[in-house]
C-alpha cells in the first residue's frame, strides 16, 4: 500500500493516474502538515477515487493542544467527516509525551464516521510500543504513521520488524513514512514486515515542497511495490 502526501488537487489527479492507493490531504508539508482547506478537500473528493486521510493539526510547534484548539479540531474533524473521507490523521499529547486522551477521546466522538490515524506525534511518547497498545482500546484506530528505526533500517530491521508484527497483534496496521525513498521502499519491501508506505518529498520535482508531484518518481514507487506481490490497502 503506497499512501502518497497530496496538497492540492493537481498533486490529487497525478498521483490516483500514478498508481496511488490513499492520499493524504495536508497543507503546509515543510512544516510536517497541517490542516488543509475545506474546500479543497471537497474538490478532491469529487475529483479521485481514491481513500483520503486528513490531516487535523492547527499548528507545528508541538502535539498538546488547550481545550479551545481542541474544540476547533474536533469542529474541524466533524466536517470533513461529512465529507465522507476515509479517515482523519491526528494525535494529541500532554507536555510529558504522554497520550492525552481525555483530548484524544473528544476528537475521537467528533470522528466516529471515519477512521483515525494516530500520526507522528507517537514518536514522541516515552515508549511506542506501550503507547499503541493503549491506543488499540479505541477501535476507531486502526493504524499508526510513523517514521520508526527508518534512519538506520538495515541495523534495526527486527526491532521494525518486531514493531509492526506486535502492532498487528493489536489490530493496528503501522504505515511507515518521514525518509520513504526507492532505495528505502525496495529494501523494506523485500526484507520487512511493512505493508503500507507514506511518501511525500521523495516523489515531488527536485524533492521539494513548492513543486508538484513528479509522475516518473511515483511509478517508479508503485512498480517497486508491485513487482514482487500486489499491495493490499490498509
């Protein structure tokens, strides 16, 4: 499964004639992605065919969040929930790392027509491992982005490997993003127990933000992910 970083609707039509199985709807994407415009959203979903996942964060300084920005989330989870996307991309943390979820379970409500990814902030809590399984009492969660043991993942393929197989013992699929390149997707692909990828700079013109999705990088992604077996959407 190859979930690809879209932020606007051109980057939308490329990548479902790519290949693509998920987009995931951002705005500003220099900044980790933030919470992309309605409007927007509306446009692609009218344009593809394709699962989206939206992501919900008011800002990029840090993952816990005051009881009035939470109830912005939770307004702004509740209307692209009418959208009828796929799922929405959040987490929320206390300033200790910590899974803050009296604030998780009011987003959670806002969202129960959809699915909910627990993004990148779980990179921050004090062990992921024990935070999954935390978050795998809420069965609105059924996967987790992370950029897990990528910086050096030939050195720590069990310990991935070990992640992911425990993850799915929980009923969580991880998806696996933040560093995804053809090197990274062809080794992992081939020796791991990853079955979902997120990309996003390293199929953008020159890797950068401020250009469009390059169609020769993103087939080239998606014949890596087909050449050995057919990815399964999770």
């Amino acid at each position: 499964m190859l979930e690809v970083i879209a932020t606007s609707l051109n980057d939308a039509l490329i990548a479902q004639k790519c290949g693509a199985d998920r987009l995931e709807i951002v705005s500003h994407p220099e900044c980790g992605g933030l919470t992309p415009d309605m409007e927007l959203v509306r446009e692609i979903s009218q344009a593809v065919n394709l699962p989206l996942a939206i992501m919900i964060r008011p800002h990029p300084h840090h993952f816990f969040y005051d009881d009035e920005e939470i109830q912005a989330m939770a307004r702004d989870i509740y209307q692209f929930s009418m959208l009828g996307v796929e799922s929405i991309v959040s987490g929320v943390l206390e300033k200790n790392g910590d899974i803050a979820k009296q604030k998780l379970e009011e987003l959670l409500k806002a969202s129960s027509s959809c699915n909910f990814v627990f993004h990148r902030a779980i990179e921050q809590t004090p062990e992921i491992l024990t935070s999954i399984e935390k978050l795998s009492s809420y069965p609105i969660i059924r996967r987790i982005l992370t950029n897990y043991r990528i910086k050096d993942f030939h050195g720590e393929l069990d310990k991935l490997n070990s992640l992911i197989n425990s993850t799915e013992q929980l009923g969580i699929t991880t998806v696996l993003g933040g560093g995804i390149n053809e090197e990274t997707l062809d080794f992992l692909h081939q020796n791991s127990a990853v079955k979902a990828f997120h990309v996003g700079s390293a199929v953008r013109v020159n890797g950068r933000w401020d250009e469009n999705i390059d169609p020769e990088k993103l087939t080239r992604l998606v014949k890596i992910l087909d050449k050995n077996q057919a990815h399964d959407i999770v």
